[in-house]
C-alpha cells in the first residue's frame, strides 16, 4: 500500500461558518475527488471515505482551527496535495498547511485534548479586576469549572479601546485522572452574556483558534504534535 | 446605470442570528455563474428563477440546473435564484421588514425583470403567493403596474393555467429550453422601451408554450358552469425535439448543505412509451425523447468529474425502458476513475428490469430499489393500462434479492376508478407476497436485514389523462381502504406510509380547477396556508375556509364524474395528445368497470 495519512488545516469564516461539520466534510470529500487524489473508504456495507475532522463546533462561529486527517491511497505530496484541493475549493475554504502523518499516530479526534478560543467582549470601563471576577461568575454560573483548562484575560493593546480579549481553553473530552468535563461552548456563552448584561457590556466576537494535544504537561498544536512523534 | 437593490451583507449576518438551517441562505456554492449586477448592461435582463419550496428541495431539481445554465451562459441575461424561506426565515424577515432577496447577489425580488416560478405540483401554488407577498410584489397581475417585474411559472403544474391565471403575466407550457432566450430577448425590447408590455406579451404568445392568460376569458353560467372560453384557440405546448441538441448540465451548482438528492442527475429519456392511464406525465411529456447513449456516457463522466459527486441518477419517467441502458452503466462506471460510484436508478419498471442491470448496478454501493405496481389486482392493473401481471412483479423482486439487495420501497395507489373492497385486499397480499418471496431467496445471513417500505398514493384524476373526467374517491372511503391495508399485513419489517387524503383531495381540486380558483387560492394563503405539500405543515382548514368565502363547493371539482361533453378548463392548452382519444380510452374503461357491476 503506498498510501499516507495527511493532516490538513482550514478556516472556516464569514458564510461558510453557517455550514455544519458534516456539509464541511461533504465538500471536502468532492473537492479531493474533484482533485482526483484517490481516497481510501472505510470497508462494510456502505463504504465512507477515511477523513477524521477534529471537534465540532456550533453553527454560526468562526474557525481558524478546522483540522482534518484524511487517508489517500496515492503517494501524494503534502504541498500538492493542499495546492490542488486548494484549487477545487475556489476560495471557500482555504487549507493553510497540510503535513504527513507518520505512522504509528493516532488520528486527531482521539488526539485532541483542548479547543481554545478567543472571545471579543466590548463595552469594557471597570477596572480589570472586577471583570475578573465576573468572568469567575460567569464560569460558576453554569457549573464549567470543570471543563475549563485555562481561561486568560487580555487587554487589547490599544488604549483607548473598550474591548476586552477573553482565551478559554475548553476540554474536548474526559481526560484520565483529572475529573473533568468536556466544555460546552454554548452553555459559557450564555452564561457569560447574561452576567455582561448587567454591567452593559455584550459578547463582539467568538473565535475558535486552535486545538492542543496535552503531552507531558505541555499544550501542542496537532502540527507540533506530529514533529514531536519518535 | 439600471437602479438594483440589494441586501447588505451585513444584513444577511443578523438575519440569520438563530436560524435553523443558516447554509440555505448564503449561496457561494461551486458551479454559481450569475452576473455582476454592476456590470449588467442597459439591455440586459435580469430573471429571477424561483422554486417555491425550500433549498433543499429545489436544489436538485434538474429544470433549473438548466434553464439557470441557459440564461447565464447568454452574454446580456443574468438568472439569480429564490427558494422558499422557511418558516423561521420568513418570520425574521416579516419581523425585520425585510423584502425577499435573491441568494446570489441578494438582489430584492422587485429589482428583477422576470421572475419565473418552477410549478413542479399543485401543493405549491400556495408558497408561490407567499413568495411574491415576501418579495413586496402584488399577487393578481393586473394590481401590478408595468415597472414592476413580470411573473410567469412553468412546470408540470402549468398544464392546467387556469387556477394560476390570477397572478401570472404568463405562462410557459411544455420544454422551456428553447422558449426561454426568444422570451428573454423580447422582454429586452420592451424594457429598453422598443415596445410596450401589451405588444410584449403579444409577440411571445405567438410562440409554441406561451400561454398568457389576458388573453383568455373564461365565461361562467350562472348555474356556475363553465361555459365558454374566449377565444377558442388553444396554446400549443412547447415540444424540444431533440433532447441531444441541449447540452446536460456537466458545471451544475453543487448544494454546500445537503439537498434531497445529492447527487449527479442526468436525464436520459424524456416521455414515456408506456401509457399508464392515470399518469399525467406520461401523457403531457410525449413523445418519448432519448439522448444517445454515447454522448450520455462522455457528458455523465464529464459532470462526475466536474462535480465530485460519488453517485450519479439517470432520470426518466421509466429508466428501465431506456434501452441503451445497460451499455450506459457500463460505460460510466468503466470510464469513471471513481471507484465506489454508485448508481441510482429512480422509476424502474418491473418488467424491464434485467439481470444485467441489477448486475452493473449491484457493484457499487447499493442503493435502496423502488418498484411501482401501483394496484394489487391484475383486474385493476388492467383499467389502470399498467402491463404487467403478478409474475412479472415476484420475478423482478426475485432477481434483485438474489443479487443482494436487502431493501425494497413499492409504490401502491388506491381509490382508482371501479376499485373495490376485494382489489385493495390483492395489495395487502401482494405486499406479502412480495415480502416472502425476497426473503426466500436472500442470502440467510441477510434475511435479518429485510425491510420493506411500502407507500399507499390517493389516485388524483389528472387533466390530459383519460381518467380527467374521472371522479375522485372520497376522503371516507378512501380511509377505510387504507386501514384494509393496515389490518392485513402486520409483519414488523413492512412500513406502510400513505399520503393523507385530504391534501389529494386539494391536489385534485388545484389541478383540475378553473379561474376561480385563482381568488380561493389567494384567500387560502392569506388564511396562512403555506408549504400545503409538507405533513406537518399541511393544514385543510385555511382552504376550507376559503372555499366557503368564496362559495365554491371543493366537491365540484373532485366528487363528480366531469359530462364527457363538458368545456374543461384546460382546453385551451393543445398537449399534443388529442381528446378524442382520450375520451375513447375513458369511455372503454367504463364499459369495462360495468360490466364487472
């Protein structure tokens, strides 16, 4: 079998966040069939092409971190390889790097441990440490404790602005001895707009930027991770 | 610089805060090739196609793959697409005030010049005013003044223009594939102000398939007849002759979301030889048309390629009829790089399906097998002029089970002329028959796997068929029929689905009625019908209501038998099959269900 495994990633933003997870794959799929780089398909009755997406997000919110795994049964160049399905996607979606999967890996659904995002808040005057506190409320609020990895409060750097730039780092899944809980964006969401509310200050943007693979402590991107791979 | 309005995009954004399915909306879909509004012409039209149901299931609908194709494919004429807002999309608009916009370009409706709606089947005549109201676009065309855009529809609908007199500039009977550009470069003359609307609309109803229902005057006696029409010259349906002369769609839009069929559509024959007598198609698409196998099996890899898509259908009113067939399949699937291609085959007849076919077919992924016996006995098959006899049917099913199927849907229709108790109970066996059959010959390990959907249809009395005069059954009756059905098969791998009556009994109504329909059809939508083609959504009672209004009884049109020397609403259409045989045909099969009595 000459076949590789590649890992690719994508946006998705403006129109085509509205599409789900499973239209995305749809697309993708007739785009590499399009490319006419031959996909391996699963066996049984009703044979599905191999590609493994990372964790879905909700309708509506804007991706940098769209990461795929896709078997092809050509020995196909990773740069063609995106250059070429880049090509059938005319500009939709836009894969910014594809690289091989060494043998041996495990696929990205498996892999992933922590999805972080970047939220927008805007109508910002109090002083930082009380929108701290807020933002702890916002996480007791729904009980998300435990599903949150880390969060980080950034201001922008600009100084005259009145945004506020929130990073939370959700758990994808239950990870072994550490009793947490998978994060649900939609929950923090509304709980974190009810307590915004009552200081007139609203959600400006959601963001998913990147997933982690947890690994001896550290955070790696599911890039980083295949460099790390012995 | 022509004045076009259109959505922001912003706007589009807040519109679709908490809509359900937001991918219905946003266009940028593979294959899109409408004009830059900005760079449109002075001469140029702009013609809106629009599909009064939801994007999914207008989507695969292969009449606006092409005429969408033919429009944007002509240098100074641009065609944008509308679907039916569903009802949480509607809603956010009403609310926002925010008029109907074109998925492409977001243009509003009223800043096109035509708009075109695909009339693909009664139940949708509804949506269609709930479309032109969403677009801020008056319903009954003589309200509308002449810079407003025109309307007009097409479709198997359209065969019978009388109901949708109201509201249509004009209508196109028949192929649109020829009639669209000689339409479109006569709407070029007028709105460039070379002629006037009236010398417009006179110039196309000159041409085969243009029907313009000003032009026509339906006189009622008062005992509420239809007595006459006036003029008596009838609008000859538009016939493309060579189905090879119009290229298939190989660059069709590819739905981002996905539609009822996905999947690469290719139609193959046009017509239908066969003659089953209640079959309105069968009668309106004649003749048959076929496309040359070769030029089929070079354009099928063609759009299969350009596509992606892994499954391609071949469409026809009887595919298994085709008879190249066998040759096509092996064609595509041997010359297409796509190894799991899989074919589906929709309207197979139960006679003409082949070893070979369920052979070439079984290779790729299996799709689910649909068969029509439409009646349980051969008496009724008879009347019904559906040629073929219960070992046809068990052989068939015999065949695809031994290749491997393990599915299997059956079309069955009751309430057919002269059916009786005993004939309904043949379906319930036949049903079984069926059922036992597959499952004896299955491979054993698959027999657990067997199931079977079978689908009861209320018979509709359909214009230009020999049962027009027909009438149809009662909603009563027609119940007890179906829990004959239900009470004598109770095997747990058999599905019995039917259509609800009532909504057949509007569908008959709506087909067969005359231009005062237009108006119940009007105060019907405006008593909130809508998606009347949807069972959850279907509701009989703003039609009921507008009946009454209106004072016309439903039964009129759908409980009597028609005086075979009756005026029909629908004479002034030539379908190109002639009366006079029809009504031989209806007359024999009366002598026939008589005889039996």
């Amino acid at each position: 079998m000459v076949g590789k495994r590649i890992r690719f990633k994508f946006s998705k933003i403006g129109v085509f966040r509205y599409l789900s997870h499973l239209d995305i794959i749809n697309i993708i799929a007739r785009a590499i069939r399009r490319a006419k780089i031959k996909l391996e398909y699963s066996k049984g009755f009703n044979p599905k092409p191999k590609i493994i997406f990372g964790p879905p997000i909700p309708l509506g919110i804007n991706s940098f971190a769209e990461y795929a795994d896709v078997n092809v049964s050509d020995d196909i160049d990773t740069k063609k390889f995106q250059f070429w399905l880049n090509n059938q996607l005319e500009g939709r979606i836009t894969i910014s790097n594809a690289i091989e999967i060494p043998d041996g890996m495990k696929n990205l659904m498996s892999q992933v441990d922590i999805v972080e995002y970047l939220i927008e808040i805007e109508g910002y005057t109090c002083r930082e440490d009380s929108i701290k506190e807020l933002i702890q409320q916002a996480v007791k609020g729904i009980d998300t404790e435990k599903s949150i990895y880390d969060i980080k409060l950034l201001k922008r750097e600009c100084e005259y602005s009145n945004i506020l730039l929130l990073k939370v780092y959700g758990y994808t899944k239950t990870l072994r001895g550490r009793a947490n809980r998978v994060f649900k964006l939609k929950d923090f969401l509304e709980s974190l707009k009810n307590i915004l509310t009552t200081k007139n200050m609203v959600i400006k943007s959601v963001l998913k930027n990147e997933l982690y693979i947890l690994k001896e402590g550290k955070k790696l991107t599911p890039f980083e991770v295949l460099q790390s791979f012995v | 610089m022509r004045d076009i309005k259109s959505l922001e995009y912003e706007k589009l954004e807040k519109l679709l805060r908490g809509i359900e399915k937001p991918g219905r909306y946003i266009d940028n879909e593979i294959g899109t090739s409408s004009k830059d509004p900005g760079k449109l012409k002075p001469d140029s039209v702009i013609v809106a196609l629009a599909f009064p149901d939801i994007y999914e299931v207008g989507m695969p609908n292969i009449g606006l793959q092409i005429l969408y194709d033919i429009i944007n494919r002509h240098p100074s004429f641009s065609a944008e697409r509308f679907f039916a807002p569903w009802t949480d999309m509607e809603q956010q608009l009403r609310e926002t005030g925010t008029r109907l916009f074109s998925l492409e370009n977001r243009i509003f409706m009223e800043s096109f010049d035509l708009i075109g709606f695909s009339l693909q089947h009664e139940l949708l005549f509804s949506n269609t005013l709930n479309m032109l109201d969403l677009g801020g676009i008056r319903l009954v065309s003589e309200e509308r003044s002449v810079d407003t855009p025109l309307i007009c529809a097409g479709g198997p609908a359209t065969v019978n223009p009388a109901p949708m007199s109201r509201f249509m500039d004009f209508m196109v009977i028949g192929d649109g594939e020829e009639v669209i550009i000689p339409v479109l470069e006569n709407l070029a003359r007028f709105r460039t102000g070379t002629i006037d609307k009236d010398s417009f609309l006179r110039q196309i109803s000159t041409m085969d398939g243009i029907y313009v229902p000003a032009y026509h005057k339906y006189i009622y006696s008062d005992g509420g007849k239809l007595e006459k029409i006036e003029p008596g010259n009838k609008t000859k349906k538009a016939v493309l002759s060579d189905l090879d002369d119009i290229h298939i769609v190989t660059r069709p839009i590819i739905p981002n979301i996905k539609p009822v069929h996905d999947r690469f559509a290719v139609e193959i024959m046009r017509g239908c030889g066969r003659g089953c007598r209640f079959c309105q198609a069968g009668f309106t698409n004649r003749p048959v048309r076929s496309r040359s196998a070769d030029r089929l099996i070079e354009q099928s890899i063609e759009g299969l390629e350009n596509t992606g898509y892994d499954e391609i259908s071949f469409l026809s009113l009887s595919t298994s009829d085709y008879r190249d067939l066998e040759r096509l399949i092996r064609g595509v699937s041997e010359k297409t790089e796509e190894e799991r291609l899989s074919i589906s085959l929709p309207s197979m007849r139960l006679d003409s399906f082949t070893m070979g076919i369920a052979e070439l077919v079984q290779q790729g992924r299996k799709t689910g097998l649909t068969f029509a016996p439409e009646a349980g006995s051969q008496r009724m098959r008879d009347i019904i002029n559906k040629n073929i006899t219960e070992n046809d049917i068990l052989d068939c099913i015999e065949l695809a089970f031994r290749k491997g199927w393990e599915k299997i849907k059956l079309y069955f229709m009751i309430g057919f002329p002269g059916e009786t108790g005993e004939d309904v109970l043949e379906i319930a066996a036949l049903i079984k028959k069926v059922a036992t059959r597959a499952r004896n010959v299955m491979p054993r390990d698959k027999v657990k796997r067997f199931n079977m959907n079978v689908s009861i249809n209320v018979f509709n009395p359909k214009p230009f068929t020999p049962f027009q005069w027909s009438s149809q059954e009662g909603v009563g009756s027609l119940k007890k029929k179906f829990k004959l059905i239900l009470d004598n098969v109770h095997q747990r791998y058999i599905k019995i689905s039917w259509s609800d009556p009532e909504k057949s009994r509007l569908e008959c109504t709506l087909s067969r009625g005359d231009t005062r329909i237009g108006k119940v059809i009007e105060d019907a939508w405006k008593n909130g019908a809508k998606f009347d083609n949807w069972a959850d959504l279907f509701d009989a009672s703003p039609w009921i209501d507008s009946f009454h209004k209106n004072d016309i009884k439903i039964g009129y049109y759908t409980d009597r038998e028609y005086n075979t020397d009756e005026i029909l609403p629908w004479d002034v259409v030539d379908i190109g099959v002639n009366k006079e045989s029809l009504l031989s045909v209806y007359r024999r099969v009366r002598k026939v269900i008589k005889d039996k009595a």
